[in-house]
C-alpha cells in the first residue's frame, strides 16, 4: 500500500501547499504508512533534490514525473568544474569567474561553456549552457550525472528550444521531449506520446495502482484530468489548501469555485474523498455542495499541522505582553497591529509588543513605531524559531483577514496564549473562541484604518484589564489539545483503513 501525493512545483519560497506535504510525509513516517510524493513541472533553475531537502523531504520519498523514465535517481548534485573539463573535448584557453558562473573558452572553435554553480565559491554545476559562435546550441543539467540535455537552435536571433533528451545512467538515451513552443511531443522506443497530458496518462498507468493504493491530488492545474482517469483502482483524495469559493459571487442559486478547484468540484462523483484542514471549512463545503450540486462526497477534517505537547511557562508569563508572527506583508496588516498597541498604551502604560518575522513592510512598520516614539515598547525581533518562546506571553494578535489555518494561531494556543483576531475563515474561526480565550473583531467591509485600529485597541484593553487570565489560557490549551500530534495520526491512519478497507 503506498499514498501518492501528486503536486506541481516546489521552489525555495515554498507555499502552504508543500509545508502541507512536508507535514504529511513526517506524520506518514511517524504511523509507518509508505508515501511517495510526485512533483509534476519542469526543473531547471535548481536541482529538485536539494529543493525537497530544504523543506523536509528524503529523496526517497520524492517522484518527478521527468525522471521516472530513466533510471536516475532522485539525489544532489555533484557533478564538478573538473568532471566539465574532463568531458571537453578542445583545448581550454581561458577560464573566467563571475558569482555563480564559471565559462570556459574554447578560443579556436569559438565555442565557450557556461557552467552554472549551485552556490557561489562551490564547484558544484548544476548545469551547463554552450554557445558557438555566439548562439547557445546545448544546456546540460546535472545531479550525479547527467539529467537531461535542451537543444537550441536560433530563431530570430533567439535561441529556439526545440527538444529535450532524458538520460540513464550509463548514458543512453531514455526518451526524448520534441517542443514546440508550450506544446510537447513525447518520444519513447516503443511508444510516441502527443502532449503532457498524455504523458501525465502513461506515467500514472505505471504506476500500477491496486485498491490498496491512495491517490491524493494537491495541486491539479493541467494535471487533473489525466490524474482523474487513470487513478482507479485506487482511492482518489482532493486536498482543499485554500478558499474554495468566491463569496461575492455566491446567489441562490449558482456559486462560482476557485478556478484551482473547479474541476475537482465538478467531478466530485469520481473523489472518492475531500480534505479541509478546518471542521469550519468541512461544514461549508458540505452545505454548498448539498445545495448547489447533485454530489453528497465524503470530506474528512485533517489538519496541516500539530503541536507535539501543550508548553507551559516555566515561572510567569511577562505581564502586559504582546507577540504576533508572520511575513512582514501587506496581508498581514501588522501595521494596524502596531498603531492598536499604540493607542492601547494610553490606558496600559505596561505593554510591551514583539514582532516576529520578515518581509517587505518591515522598513514601512519600523516608521510607524518610530512615528509613535514606540521603539521602548513595540520591538521587530526578527525570524526565529518560536516553539519555545510563545509560552512567555500573555496575548497573541493576528491581523489577517485571511487564514486558511494558521499554524502560528496553533503554536499561540498551544502555548496557551490569549487571542485577538478578525472574525474571518478559517483559522481565526478555528483558534479564537470569542470571550472565552479572546476577542473575534467582527469583519468590516471596507478598510476604515482608524476604526479598526480602534476596535483592536478597545480588545487589547478589554483583555489585560479582566481578571480571568488563568482561566483564558486553559481554554486555549484545550483547544489545542485536538491538534495534538498523536490526534493528527490517529485521524490520517482511520482515513487510511477506511480507503483500504476492502472487508
């Protein structure tokens, strides 16, 4: 029995979707259930080896569609600046370093390499480009061996990519992509293969699923439909990452999808099962589809996070004190955040208010603290790891209008913070019991700055002054107590056994 998790591309700057995956496959490993999680878009600017690894992967548990072919594995690169000259077959006249590109000049055949490093000041390439004659003819991407090689050809003095050959190991040539703009032609010995969809078709007819397999499908753009037909007999499962509807569109009678979900909506008679990472997001669903659809499907509640214990401060918690985290990002409107604590320092001169985290607004909310002679009590502590340092704090603030689950919410509960946040889907709705641990702020329909920075001071205030605060932090421990990890296992192993259960 295996789950594949099929999946499009992965980048340094990760979303949701793949720390979602990554989570998944430690939870997979924790319960002993064997994983596999398929990446289907082209790799060229980075090696996809060394893009799982930074997010938590093992090569083992990785599948790109390109490779599956040959008989390459999934593993880093170590080609070298040596192994490149070896293979050179002139005379290297000139050698030139610039960051991550070394050429080597090959003066008497007008012909120069272009070796592209993983990392400046390494010998490590990842790929090689070479040009003759001042047009680029070759590139060569590398892991252990040579990958796959692109050919070009000029087309108004542009260089024209016009095919890919993919290699085995010793060499030989495993099959070939024939391109013509966006559109590929796929050529094996025994088989010829019109276009990517197609190919995605044949990929999943090797892989020779049985009904104890488990498909799930994270992202489906331009995959979709080949996933759809070719899936049985195994369990096809949808992950649902995101809003999955437009609510301004939303009638009596008609509701517009998110374009990234709307055929796997359509086709809901052929899923054999839907995940939401919130019960709120869960009961929408249901209701929509009962209303808008003729399909009743089976959508389960399984969070993409977990906290591994509830943690508790080690003596008292700092008096008066503020924490949020995220991206420094418009989004994330830390800067009403930061005027609300302003304000409410006029009735609590004791406030003190962290900031975790980085991004573009970092420059624009250092002003306003500077503005607001704030700089003693507001602070921007940067990135850090923040397992352990919730606990010390009183009051977790969240500006988002946004969440689809928020795992900083989780951590803050987890740690048994009190709660502020806008009254919006899902994590908020997930985190904050309103009263209980905190203050959901009703929504405003438009961005009226001053009354919401109003309306959050009014609850900073409203927290600090009740007398409660032991019992707030126990309503946030017992929230988390449901997303405790050993919860998160039990409830992917009973979706497992349901899927596979053929008694």
């Amino acid at each position: 029995m295996t789950v594949y998790n099929i999946n499009l591309g992965i980048g340094w700057a990760s979303s949701g979707v793949e720390y979602a995956q990554a989570y998944r496959s430690t939870i997979f490993k924790n319960i002993g259930i064997k994983a596999k999680f398929v990446f289907m878009d082209m790799f060229l600017q980075d090696n996809l080896s060394d893009l799982a690894r930074n997010m938590g992967f093992s090569d083992e548990d990785i599948i790109w569609l390109y490779s599956y072919f040959t008989d390459l594995k999934i593993a880093p690169t170590t080609y070298t600046v040596k192994d490149l000259e070896k293979e050179i077959p002139y005379d290297i006249t000139r050698r030139e370093i610039n960051g991550k590109v070394v050429k080597l000049f090959c003066t008497k055949e007008d012909i120069f390499y272009a070796a592209y490093l993983r990392k400046e000041g390494e010998d490590i390439v990842h790929r090689v480009e070479k040009v003759s004659r001042g047009c680029l003819i070759r590139k060569d991407f590398y892991s252990y061996t040579k990958m796959f090689t692109e050919y070009y050809t000029p087309v108004d003095n542009k260089a024209h990519l016009y095919q890919r050959r993919f290699f085995n190991e010793d060499g030989s040539i495993a099959y070939d992509e024939i391109v013509d703009g966006k559109d590929s032609v796929f050529r094996f010995p025994d088989k010829i293969l019109s276009s990517k969809q197609e190919f995605i078709a044949y990929f999943m007819s090797q892989l020779g699923l049985t009904d104890q397999d488990i498909v799930i499908l994270d992202r489906a753009t331009g995959t979709g439909q080949a996933v759809f037909r070719n899936t049985k007999p195994a369990k096809l499962g949808v992950v649902v990452h995101a809003e999955h509807f437009s609510e301004n569109a939303v009638t009596d009678k008609t509701i517009l999808w998110n374009n990234f979900y709307e055929y796997q909506f359509s086709n809901a008679d052929k899923v054999d099962f839907f995940i939401t990472a919130t019960e709120c997001q869960r009961s929408i669903m249901l209701d929509q589809f009962n209303k808008y659809t003729p399909f009743k499907p089976h959508i389960v509640t399984i969070p993409v996070g977990s906290v591994d214990k509830l943690r508790e401060p080690e003596g008292e918690r700092k008096p008066f004190s503020i924490i949020t985290a995220s991206r420094l990002a418009n989004e994330k409107h830390v800067d009403w955040l930061v005027k609300a604590v302003v304000k409410a320092k006029e009735s609590l001169p004791q406030v003190n208010f962290d900031i975790f985290g980085t991004g573009a607004e970092e420059s624009k909310l250092k002003a306003i603290i500077e503005e607001n002679q704030a700089q003693d009590y507001i602070h921007l502590k940067g990135h850090q790891d923040l397992i352990e340092v919730y606990k010390d704090y009183e009051l977790y603030l969240s500006g988002s209008k946004s969440e689809g689950f928020g795992l900083t919410l989780l951590e803050a509960v987890g740690s048994g913070l009190g709660m502020i946040g806008f009254d919006v889907r899902y994590g908020n709705q997930t985190f904050i019991k309103d009263n209980e641990n905190g203050y959901l702020i009703p929504r405003f329909e438009k961005d009226d700055e001053p009354a919401i920075v109003a309306a959050l001071a009014e609850k900073i205030v409203a927290f600090f002054n009740r007398s409660d605060l032991d019992h707030i932090h126990q309503v946030s421990y017992d929230i988390a107590k449901g997303f405790l990890t050993e919860e998160i296992e039990q409830k992917w192993l009973n979706l497992v056994r349901e899927m596979t259960d053929h008694d």
